[in-house]
C-alpha cells in the first residue's frame, strides 16, 4: 500500500497549514482499506468566505490520488498487450480467454478516468472562484455501470489470476511485480506491487470519491451552479456503493475462524432489543457466520472504548420464527404517544435554543449544555419509539426480540442474514477467548459509528425538510407472476422512519397501474422509502406480536429528498429499482409557510372554503352535511382501519370527493359507499384545512394558547370552557360532534392504532391554526413553527379529547353565569 501512504503525503504537503486538521471518517457504509490511512476529506478552520478556497484544496488532493490511480491502472494493462501478442502462438502464457477474464474492463475504467483527469486538472491549475467542475463528477458518476460490470467479474478475476500464477512460472514473475509510474514530483521514478493488489484498486476508487464528493458538498454553496450537479453524482454513487456485493470488499475481514477461513463483517447498525421487559439500546453485528449482539462498555476518560458481548448466533443454528409460530411477546409497555410527543416538542425547542445561542455566539459550554439535554431527549425517542417485532431464535434455545422503527429495515436484516445462510455454513461454539478477540474487532470494524440521532450530526448538515411532500406513485414493472399488489411510503421524522401513506391493493397482475397521489407532511425529512407488497389474504398467518397479518415484501427501495431537486413548483419524475422491479413515481414539495395559508373559496355555492356559517344557514342543519356523512361513513367501515386519520388518502379520490360535495351532487352516498375509506377520512381534514378561518376561530387563537399554557387545573378548565361557550353555535356543535367521534374511534385504539393523542396531532393543527400567520419576526425557522404552533395546537385538542363528555346545552346554560367577552 506504498503507492496510497504516498497519496496521503501528497495530500498533506497541499494541506501544510497550522489552520488545517484531517476530518473524522465519513460514514458512507464503506471504511477505508487498512494502511489507506484517513480518507482524503478534509476540513480547514476557514472563516466565512473561504469554502472556495477549501474547494480547490480538496481538489487538489484527489487530482493527486486521482494521477496515482491513472498509473496504476496503466501498470495494470502494460503486460495485457504482449500477454495477447501470445496467446496467438505456438508458446501462449495465457488463453485470449484468461486475459479478457483477468483484465476485465481495466481499459474502459483507464479511458474514463484519462479523460476525467485531463478535463479537471487545468480546472484546478487556473483555478478561480468561478469555476465549474459538477458536470465532470456528474459524467463520473453515470458511468459507474462499467464499475458494476468490473465488480461482478471481480472474484472471477483473482481466481483466474491465482490459478494461472499456480499453474505458470512466466505469469506468476510477471504478476508478482508490476511497476507502476510515480507522480510527476516524486523522486520514486516506480514502486512495485502485485497484480493482486493493484485489481482491488477500481474497488478501493469508488468509496474514495464518493467520499470527496460528501466532502465538496460542504464546502460549495447552495446556489453555486456546481452545487445539484454534485448532489446529484453522490446519490448516484452512495446508491451504487450499497448495492455492490459486500463479500468481495477484503478490508471488512475480522478475525480467522477456527477452520482457517476468514470472516467478514457484512452488516451493523443500532437496535431496539427487549430484554427483561424493558428496552435496551444494543450495537448488533452480522459477520459471514455468525449475528453478535453487543452494547458499548462504560469506561473511563481516556482508555480506549469496548464492546461487550451479550449473546451471539451462528448463522447456521438461527432461524427466524413464523409470525404465527412465535410466542407473544414478553410485557413490554409501550411509551405513551404523548410522551413521546412531548420529547418532539422538546428536541424541536432545544434545536432553536442552539441555533440562537450559535447566532448570538453564545458561550460554547451553554451550547454543549443545550446539546447534552437534546441527545438525552433524542435517545430516549430512540428507544422507545419502535414498534415493530423483529424475532430471531437460536434453534438450540433461545429466542431474541428488537423493536424496530420501519419495516424497511426489519426486512434488510431478514434479507440480509438470509442471503448469508444460502452458503454452507457450519454450527460452532466459540471459545472465550476466540469470543473475545471477535468482540474486540467489532469496535474497529464497524461501520455506523454513532447512534442515529441528529445530536451526533456535524452542523452543516441538511436539517431536512420541513412542509408537505406530493407524491404520485404511477406503476411498477417486472414482477415475475401476477399477484395483488400495493406500495407503502415511509419517510423519516426525528431519526427514524414512519409509514406515511398506502396504495390500494391492485389485484392479480403483474403490472400494477395504480397512479395515486399522496400529501405527506415532513418534519425534518431527508430520505423517500418506497415499500412494495404482495398482500396475503390468508387469516392463519397472524402476527402474534401485533395480530396483523404478515404481507410479503416484494421489493424495496430509497431515495435522498434532494432539496434542490424537490424545492421546484414541477412535478419530479423518478424510479426506483429494487429487485429486479422497478416502481415509477413523481414527487413535488410545498414549505410549511406555503401550505399554511388559507384560502378562501372565490365561489360561495360549494361547501370547501366557504365559512362554515353560511353552509350551516344554507343547509339549514347544525352540523355540515360533508362532516356528518364522512363521519358516519367513518364509523361504519373504518373505525378498525389501522392508522385512519394518519394513513393519507389517495389525492385524486379527496379532490373527485371535493368536487361531489362542492357540485351537491345527487351520487355522493353512492359514491361514498364505494370510496377507499382513507379518501374518505382525507376528505373530512381537508374540509377543516380549507375552511377560509379555522373551526375555533382566528379571534379566539391566542386566547385557546394562553388557556393552554395555564398551569392552575382549574383556572385551566374554567378558562378552556368558557372559550368554548364563547364559539359560534355552528362552530361550537361541530366540533362537539366531532370531538364525540374522534373518541369513538381512539376507542378502538388496540385494532385501528389510533390513541386520542395520535387524533389531536392530527386535527389539532387543522381545527386551530389561524388564517394567518401572525408576525413571522419570532419565527426563525420551519421547525420553530413546528415546535411551538402546532405543539399547541396539539395540547388544545388533547385536552378537550380527554374531557369527560361536553354537553352543548349545559355549556349555553353556565352562560348566564360568565360574561362573554374574551
């Protein structure tokens, strides 16, 4: 590894500046090779302005590596020409067959990255603030295919080599020790090295410049024309980086087992496991053989960080129970919904508080105090935010349980250890001191270092999108069968991810069409996932960890919420692949401050955007008549519906209902009795969302968030009650109507999911916020509003939700009682 310890030389004479210091290891999934040293990213104490300085240093440092690249590619093919020269004669070293296996598309990765050398590096010799280079990382990216094609063949290759080195002397002295060029300033004119060695180089290439393009991102400008550009060629390459066969990647050996055979590390990451009825944060380890379960030993100031086993399966004695095999699970109570509601709000407002002090250039002890307080408040959400069972069982005993957050990743374990025991793998039992020596690796191979929590992220980091995400899910192709076929879309809330939004079930077909189209709010999202199922009517696999029946995962895919890409007024088509399928989709997304206006209807006859007073007077009725049939419709065939009110409804059935009630069409129970229930339910929110003022009024606003922040309970409830008898009569026997429904449904909250304070984040936001946005001068981001508005619209709600029944002519009768003025 002469050659790179070299590079990294290189680097550091560009980087010779007390002012410059090496950054910690970019976590993309992938290390570094041992003896690579740290990867060539880099991070300069620069004062605002100087990130285009920062541009061309990193630069610089991988054109350097990049020219080192170049000639070792070079060495690679300088023997391809003669070895061909006689394959032809009567003495051949090698068949024509064996070199195109050996030297498998080593020219075409030359000629790409030749040609990206040579465009970038005047780039960097003339340098000036204006110059452009995105379009040569973009060109790089889009041609990792030929990379794909050279991993594929990649242990097809050294197998050929090794076999034909055996089997020939001339090879074998050849292969031995190839020459590869020095840099232009170096005063090594060559360095020797094996042809082993240098055919893991494209491999060792890839993680190197998706790495310095995390790394050019941060120091470019968000509206610096470069900046999508490279966005762009990162997804392309972090997509590429997950999905190349981790069995041929040599860094990830771990220890040699007691057959002589290596063992890799494939997969870590944090879970949720239950262990004596109480959650435990636990660093799991999948290697080639064997699944370790460890957690990180507490030591003291200075000494070296441990892990410490706490149990471990061979791979060959683990088995996943069926949902219907496995035992319920041991008593775990689950954290109540709003407490865990309550560690949003608080995670929400110390993000502010740090933001401001940053912005003040507070003391930086209140900001690490401030940052202590807000990885206590995001660990703890951490913990006791996952629900779904994830069970494992050692054939030879005992069974294991995590909670896991999305059935995305339960489903990446699954598949992963899956695809591990299709080898032939043996049982064993691990001696202490080989579980030792295992153990002791897992803190220097891991590759997620740190628990996901935002706390744990640099500062320029992307805090995520915070509004509305449309997205429209048209089609799927290449399944092999025709099956009843639906997608889910989870997107990530807080560090974890949350199932958003459902298809309906397009039956027996093997090209679904199903073009749905979906709202999904964002708080502080940054990644798409895209779930598709088959959907298992069969009522004997039940799930007894939650009594659901158990879809099957046909394929899943992600994507990165690219603020650049998203944040247009245009519909963004993509695809996703996964397993051979591939699901096409559109997205567009709307800010929070957008999608917070109401706006009132310019045509008087409808019902959406008309004040509810008028529709009242028109109607002749107490209660709308769009809010009494959704609700009955609700209760008649959805109050068991899993996540009703929380699942959105397809887009297109809400405005098709919209445009029904709004035209008083004569079909509209006709057409409610055959809509999806969710649309059903969407139609309902919307109706409330639109309204041209919220159902409990623009003027009562600030008076319902002073009552709410009382802290006396009866001061509270005289204050709460009066606001209410202090309501429109149309307002006040509406939201009654609905207050009664909504704890109807939170009723059967152990079926449908849906507690009283999972409904009032829901329609607290749509029953209180105002038609304005007051004064924006207090709000310094869309997670302040987030954390501080919409909070307590949540709390209001809640608090009425969770008030024995209110009675409108018991209200109006204490009104003799209280003066009506607010």
């Amino acid at each position: 590894m002469e050659e790179e310890e070299e590079a990294i030389g290189l680097l550091d004479k560009v980087l010779e500046d007390e002012d410059v210091f090496l950054l910690e290891e970019c976590e993309l999934g992938t290390p570094t090779s041992p003896g690579s040293g740290s990867p060539f990213l880099v991070a300069v104490k620069v004062e605002a302005g100087k990130g285009l300085e920062m541009r061309k240093l990193v630069l610089s440092g991988f054109l350097a590596s990049e020219e080192i690249y170049i000639n070792q590619l070079e060495a690679l093919l300088l023997p391809m020409k003669p070895l061909k020269a006689t394959a032809t004669t009567s003495q051949p070293v090698l068949t024509i067959q064996q070199i195109e296996t050996i030297f498998y598309k080593i020219q075409d990765i030359y000629e790409i990255h030749k040609e990206f050398y040579d465009n970038l590096c005047p780039k960097v010799q003339q340098w000036d603030s204006q110059v452009t280079m995105g379009h040569l990382f973009q060109k790089l990216a889009s041609q990792l295919g030929v990379y794909k094609a050279f991993v594929d063949n990649y242990k097809v290759a050294l197998e050929t080599a090794e076999k034909c080195s055996q089997s020939n002397n001339q090879f074998q002295k050849i292969s031995e020790e190839l020459k590869v060029k020095g840099p232009k300033d170096s005063k090594d004119s060559h360095t020797s090295v094996t042809m082993e060695a240098l055919l893991y180089k494209p491999i060792d290439r890839v993680t190197r410049s998706t790495l310095v393009l995390h790394d050019l991102l941060k120091h470019t400008p968000v509206d610096h024309p470069d900046y999508p550009l490279l966005q762009d060629a990162l997804r392309i390459s972090q997509n590429f980086l997950s999905s190349i066969n981790e069995d041929i990647d040599p860094r990830r050996t771990a220890v040699t087992t007691p057959k002589g055979e290596t063992r890799q590390l494939v997969k870590d990451g944090f879970l949720v496991e239950v262990s004596e009825s109480s959650r435990k944060l636990r660093h799991v380890f999948l290697f080639t053989d064997v699944l370790l379960c460890a957690k990180l030993k507490k030591t003291s100031a200075g000494k070296h960080q441990q892990y410490d086993c706490k149990w471990y399966i061979p791979l060959a004695d683990l088995v996943f129970p069926s949902p219907e095999e496995s035992e319920a699970s041991p008593q775990v109570h689950p954290f109540p919904d709003h407490e865990l509601e309550d560690m949003k709000m608080k995670i929400s407002a110390l993000k502010s508080e740090i933001q401001k002090e940053k912005a003040n250039k507070g003391q930086s002890r209140a900001i690490e105090r401030l940052k202590k307080k807000m990885f206590e408040n995001e660990f703890l959400l951490l913990l006791n935010s996952p629900t779904i069972p994830f069970r494992i069982h050692n054939r030879n005993g005992k069974s294991y349980l995590f909670l896991l957050s999305s059935d995305y990743e339960r489903s990446e374990w699954r598949e992963a250890i899956q695809k591990l025991q299709k080898k032939d793998l043996q049982a064993f039992v691990l001696s202490s001191v080989e579980l030792q020596v295992l153990t002791g690796s897992c803190f220097k191979l891991r590759t997620v270092h740190n628990i996901p929590v935002t706390s744990n992220k640099d500062d320029d980091e992307s805090p995520g999108l915070y509004g509305f995400l449309h997205v429209i899910v048209h089609s799927a192709k290449g399944f092999k069968q025709s099956a009843n076929l639906y997608c889910t879309l989870e997107v990530d809330s807080f560090g974890y991810f949350v199932s958003k939004a459902k298809t309906r079930v397009f039956r027996d077909t093997a090209e679904p069409k199903w073009d749905e189209e979906f709202e999904i709010e964002l708080e502080g999202s940054q990644s798409l996932r895209i779930l598709c199922y088959e959907k298992c009517y069969d009522k004997t696999k039940v799930n007894k960890d939650n009594n659901e029946i158990v879809d099957k995962i046909m394929g899943k895919g992600q994507i990165q919420l690219d603020p650049q890409t998203v944040e247009t007024k245009n519909w963004h088509t993509d695809v996703i692949e996964m397993n051979g399928i591939k699901v096409e989709f559109s997205m567009k997304f709307t800010s929070r401050d957008m999608s917070l206006k109401r706006t009132p209807s310019k045509k008087q006859t409808g019902v959406f955007g008309v004040k509810i007073s008028v529709v009242t007077k028109r109607e002749r009725s107490k209660v709308p008549y769009i809010v009494r049939q959704c609700v009955e419709e609700v209760e008649k065939r959805g109050i068991e519906e899993v996540g009703i009110y929380r699942i959105s409804g397809v887009a297109t059935d809400i405005q098709a209902l919209k445009a029904v009630f709004d035209a008083n069409n004569k079909d509209i129970l006709l057409m409610l009795s055959d809509m999806d229930i969710n649309a059903i339910a969407g139609t309902l929110k919307l109706y409330f969302r639109e309204l041209p003022e919220p159902l409990l009024t623009d003027r009562l606003y600030p008076a319902f968030m002073e009552g709410i922040a009382l802290s006396d309970p009866a001061a509270k409830e005289s204050c709460m009650m009066h606001l209410l008898r202090s309501l429109p009569d149309p307002n006040l026997i509406t939201f009654l109507f609905l207050l009664e429904h909504l704890k109807r449904v939170a009723e059967k909250e152990p079926i449908n999911k849906m507690s009283l304070h999972n409904l009032a984040t829901v329609f607290g936001p749509t029953l209180l916020r105002p038609s304005e946005v007051e004064s924006k001068a207090h709000v310094t981001s869309a997670a302040d509003i987030w954390s501080h508005d919409v909070m307590a619209q949540v709390q209001v709600l809640l608090y009425y939700l969770q008030h024995p029944p209110i009675s409108f002519a018991e209200l109006k009768r204490n009104t003799l009682y209280f003066s009506t003025d607010v």
